[in-house]
C-alpha cells in the first residue's frame, strides 16, 4: 500500500491507497515542532481503526511546501513505515509535465501536483486550477500538460485573521456565504466583504488570465472552501477536492512504473 502525505501551511494530509482504492484520510496541523514519533503515535492509532497496520505500507510519496518538516516527514517514513520516500521536486523524480517558467525551482509542490492531476482528469484542455488554500492559487496547465504560471493571492482564513488582528473593534469570525450582500451589522458585513469580496477576485483574476492566454480554459477548484465559492460564480466550472492528493498517486506511479 502507498502513503501519500501532502503537506501543507496549515494542514498535512495523510492518505492511504491500495491500488486506486483510498483506505483512510487523515488530517493534522502542521507543525514544524511536531515530531516523527509524534506523527507515528497519531497516525498509526488512526490507521489502526480500519485494521491497518505499518506493515502494510510499502511506498510513500511526499509533496511538502514548509521545508521545516522536511526531514519530520521523511524520518517518519524511513522510521515507521520502513521506505523511502518519493518527495516531489527531489532529483530523479518525474512529473511528466514541462514547467515553463523560467525558474520551475520557484514554484510549489503542492502546485505542480496539482497541474499533474488536472492534465491527467481533465485532457485535452488548457485549465486553471483554482486552489483554495493558505493562500489562494490560480495556475495555468495548457492542453500539453505544461505548467505555464499563475497568481497567488492570500487565503480567505489569513484575509479573516488579518482584519481581526488589524481592526482593534472587528470580532473574529468564520467565513460563510452572507444572504445579503449588504450587511446590516458588523459580522454579516464583514462576511459579505470576505465573502463576496473572493468572489470578484475570483471572478476577476479568471477573467484576465484568460483574455491573457487567449483562448477558451476550463476552470478547476480544488482545497476545503472551493464548494463554498463555486455555488456563487459560473467562473468555476466544477470542484474537485481529491486533486492534490490524485496528482500524488499519479507522480507515484509514473516513477515506479516498470
């Protein structure tokens, strides 16, 4: 069986596959402190509950954008689960894609695996890829499965921490999608601002990648508040929240490929 950890700024993933066939998810926070042994009581705990044991795991692969858990993640796999892992952006490791900026080191695991799994589940396309996340990402993958860029802007929960942090008499509150755009009080103003505010971003970044790319792109959303946002736009074209962790198996298979 294949663990596959992706590991972001506030959550790191952990997913269980045999063959195409998920056996468990797991999420926790990520914490650079956290240690391998730690992780190893948490997570074989969980693992545990669906009868599954550090025996079973045979492979690991790993897409990490905090460096401070690199070498956490890859002792625990080492350690726990007796492999080495496969870590996105290590020499040797295909992706399959061409990354067509001009210094492809720049750019996030999290977001090339994401171009890997919309090239391979949406072919024959050019796409934006919508990520809801610590920050929102926007990247572009052309119909060739290149990676051609993108926009980063922060994230829905880092615009709500910073304008309870910054505004001395603003509450703190949790995003949800308000029933009016025009608030009759402090909180349903301040979720409409947040609200519908990503909304236009969303809407407005869509719009002006593809009038710059020149031609017709299909919309993909992915991350745990891309369903909250696409009900309210016909910018996306569909949700898919298994993205990042599909494009983990894909990257997997492809390099153990016989």
């Amino acid at each position: 069986m294949l663990l596959a950890i992706d590991s972001g700024n506030t959550n790191t993933l952990f997913a269980v596959f045999d063959g195409d066939t998920r056996r468990g998810e797991w999420r926790a926070s990520t914490n650079p402190n956290r240690t391998a042994d730690e992780y190893a009581v948490w997570l074989t705990q969980l693992m545990s509950l669906v009868k599954l044991t550090p025996t079973d795991i045979k492979a690991a692969v790993i897409a990490n954008v905090v460096p401070a858990t690199a070498y956490t993640l890859r002792t625990l796999c080492h350690r726990y689960f007796d492999c080495m892992p496969m870590v996105v952006g290590d020499e040797g490791v295909d992706l399959g894609i061409a990354v067509k900026v001009p210094n492809p080191a720049e750019v996030g695991a999290d977001r090339l695996v994401n171009a890997v799994a919309a090239h391979k589940r949406y072919p024959g396309v050019d796409k934006i890829v919508v990520d809801f996340g610590t920050a929102t990402t926007f990247d572009v993958v052309a119909t060739d499965g290149s990676y051609r860029g993108g926009v980063i802007a922060p994230g829905v929960n880092l615009s709500l921490e910073a304008l309870y942090m910054a505004a001395a008499k603003l509450p703190g509150i949790g995003i949800r999608r308000p029933p009016a755009v025009i608030g009759t009080g402090t909180v349903p103003a301040m979720q409409s601002g947040v609200y519908w505010g990503y909304v236009g971003l969303i809407e407005g970044l869509v719009g002006r990648i593809k009038q710059e790319f020149g031609k017709p792109m299909t919309v993909v959303g992915t991350g745990g508040l891309a369903a909250l946002f696409a009900d309210a736009t016909d910018a996306i074209d569909g949700v898919d929240p298994d993205l990042t962790i599909f494009g983990l198996l894909e990257i997997h298979r492809r390099n153990t490929r016989a």
